[in-house]
C-alpha cells in the first residue's frame, strides 16, 4: 500500500465506521469458524483490522491479540470501541496499531495465526504478501482470510475500480481469482485446510479460506 491508500482509508474511516454490517450471519459464521480453528493459547495477529469489530469478538479467548492496520483514523476508532468495551466488562488481552504488512513482518514476534479480512485483496503484489505472512506464522501456524476475489466478479468491476482510484474513490486492488489464490497459497509453502463460502448470498465471492504454514519452518 502507498501513501494514497494510508490517505483513502483515513478519509473514510468515520463514515466506515458508522456502516452496519452487510452480512451479519455471514460474519457470525465467520467468526465462529475462526474461533475454533484458533489453538489453545494462541498468539494472534489481524491485517487489516479497520476499526476493530472482529478483533473485539475474537481477542477474548486468545493469550494475545494484535490488530493492525494502515490507517490512524481507523485505529483511533477502534481504540475509542475498546476503551467502551473495557467500560463494559471486556477483558480480551487486545491491543490496536497503527501498521502495514511489511512493519510487522520487520519485527521478530511470531504468531500463531494471522488473520486478514477483507484485506489480500488490497495488499499489494500477491505473491510477496503470502511470503511476509507465512514469515509470521509459528511453524504450523495458520493464515485465515477471507477476502472479495475480484476475478470471480463481473469484469464491468475490475473497469471500474482504477478509474475510481483515478479520482480518489477507491484504494489499490488487486485482482485475483478463488483458484489463482489457492495456487499462491500453494506455491508460497502454505496447506489449504478449510476453502468455504460463509455468505448468506448466492453471489458471494469471499472464500473462507484456512492455510496451515510448514511445521518445520
């Protein structure tokens, strides 16, 4: 991600922010499968947080929990939602920063899953992305995402989304297909265990996708 992108985010945050959630049963099921595919005492690490609504669900039953994101205005709000949380009783070992991709993977902590919704797709080269999270990961580790595969959707979207970024409308995206990121999972070392559609719609093209890094990195 550029400086742009840093920008796009920040100027929507609010307004994201306010946006209710366009699946709700789609994202409870997601929720819950990630929360049973964590392991006992898991070190965790989220890509792409926003303003923090899976890590407020999620944090509770984990050792630690960080979640990361490009934008400040995002994490402002997210910490803002923590601190009414804590108000209420919420005792999740969460933390929210301020970071991209390539700070964290810099840094020698190491997780034991690492999470990205609704983020592959905006995180630049695909390739060298899947390399920095299984950098990340514990041998055996898992990456869990769930992201808009844009090669699936119709093309008339992949026309649209540059000349909205032209005008400042949209962020960087990258375009791949549900199969071609099963074969870059493939090739940067990870297993696939879980490839599932958890929307509520016919016309989902988010796969719930689960990949298990090398035991013996």
């Amino acid at each position: 991600m550029d400086k742009r992108d840093e920008q796009f985010w920040d100027k929507i945050a609010r307004k994201y922010a306010a946006s209710p959630v366009g699946d709700e049963a789609g994202f409870d099921r997601t929720l819950a499968r990630t929360l049973a595919l964590f392991p006992p005492h898991a070190r965790v690490l989220e890509l792409g947080c926003g303003t923090g609504t899976a890590a407020l669900r999620l944090a509770e039953g984990v050792d630690t929990y960080l979640a990361t994101d490009i934008s400040a205005n995002m994490i402002s709000i997210a910490d803002e939602k923590l601190e009414t949380a804590r108000q209420n009783g919420f005792n999740g070992p969460l933390s929210f920063r301020q970071a991209t991709l390539d700070t964290v993977s810099n840094e020698s902590a190491r997780y034991n899953a690492v999470i990205g919704f609704n983020y592959l797709h905006l995180a630049g080269d695909l390739p060298t992305a899947l390399d920095h999270i299984r950098s990340l990961l514990l041998p055996g580790g898992l990456f869990i995402s769930k992201t808009p595969c844009i090669g699936d959707m119709n093309p008339l979207i992949r026309l649209v989304i540059p000349l909205m970024r032209l005008v400042g409308k949209a962020p960087s995206v990258t375009t791949f297909s549900t199969e071609s990121l099963l074969v870059s999972l493939k090739q940067a070392g990870f297993e696939v265990i879980a490839n599932e559609l958890h929307g509520s719609k016919k016309s989902d093209r988010r796969p719930f996708i689960a990949a298990r890094a090398p035991s013996g990195d």
